[in-house]
C-alpha cells in the first residue's frame, strides 16, 4: 500500500472515530502526556508544536505554560473537536496538515509533542526528520510508541537513527513508550 494511501487509511479511521475519541482514549492520553511531563518543562516563552494533536488533550495540561502552541492533524473532523477546545484560549494555532509535509518554518520550536503520531505513519524516519527539520536546535523533542506497534529496541533504535538525544524514556504501566528527546545542534 502507498505512504498516501496508508495515510488516508489513518485519516479516515479518525474522522470516523473522532465523535468519541475521547470517550474511548482520554484516559490513555493523559497518562503519556503526565509521563511526557514528568521530564519537560513548558516556559512562559516556549512555542510548542503538537504534531497529530487529535482531539487537543494535550492543551489541557499547557496552554496556559506556553506562549504559542501550533497544532498540527491530518484528520478535518478530529481538528474540529480540537478547535472545540481551544476555543477560549488565545495562544493556540490549528493546521490540517500531514506531519510528512508540515507548513512551517524550520528551528522554529522549542517543544515539539508527537504523542500517538509514529505509530500512525507510514515511514516514522521521515516524521521524525520532519519533527527535526521544525525543532529548534536543543528542543525537548516528546515522543510516544505503542507497544503493539513497536518493540523497546525498535523504538530505540528508531531515536536513535533519527539522531537524537533520548533523555528520559518510561514505559512501565503504559500501554507506549514515552520518550523526551533532544534536537542536538
């Protein structure tokens, strides 16, 4: 199957599924997310990408850290239950965009959040060098793995092939991987 086709696959599950992704995931999500947060910080001055921010969790729990955050979904309908959330808070910028192709300048993040992203693309190397490309240089780079997608090793190996700088990974009592990384100058 093509990268495209794969990601219309993934896309199309989410619009589907985005009226109850919550009710379904929540959970999940905010356990990697206290993990992730557990090793990273969120400044008054950071600027943070959430690349495949879903259903925008995420900004529960930074919004009022951050000073921008930039939200990023290949998925129309699961965009527009992040656009729900976000609707109060000033800071925070939605894309419909592929996490493969991201209209964004580069070095221009000092956090980026791939939670539940690699797992869902074709070639998460090239995420990963996309991720790279729009992170400033010492980013704290936040990644998750599902367990059922990726071995330990593999998502090892996956970081570390990307060239970058694991500074904390968990895993225990969680169905994925947590990694906070680093985007080396």
């Amino acid at each position: 199957m093509s990268e495209w086709n794969q990601k219309r696959r993934v896309m199309h599950r989410y619009n589907l599924t985005a009226h109850i992704y919550e009710a379904r995931y929540a959970e999940e999500q905010v356990a990697k997310i206290k993990a992730a947060l557990e090793a990273t910080s969120i400044k008054k001055h950071s600027v943070v990408l959430d690349a495949g921010c879903g259903t925008g969790i995420l900004f529960d729990y930074i919004a009022n850290q951050a000073k921008t955050i930039i939200a990023l979904d290949i998925s129309k309908k699961i965009l527009s239950e992040a656009k729900n959330r976000a609707k109060k808070l000033q800071n925070i910028h939605l894309i419909l965009a592929d996490a493969d192709n991201m209209p964004l300048k580069q070095k221009a993040f000092t956090h980026v959040f791939g939670i539940t992203l690699l797992q869902n693309m074709p070639k998460p190397a090239k995420t990963l060098n996309e991720i790279k490309r729009v992170a400033k240089a010492n980013a704290r780079i936040i990644l998750t793995g599902m367990k059922k997608a990726f071995t330990l090793k593999q998502f090892e190996n996956l970081l570390q092939n990307a060239a970058l700088k694991t500074m904390f990974l968990k895993h225990e009592g969680l169905i994925c991987y947590v990694a906070v990384c680093v985007r080396e100058p």
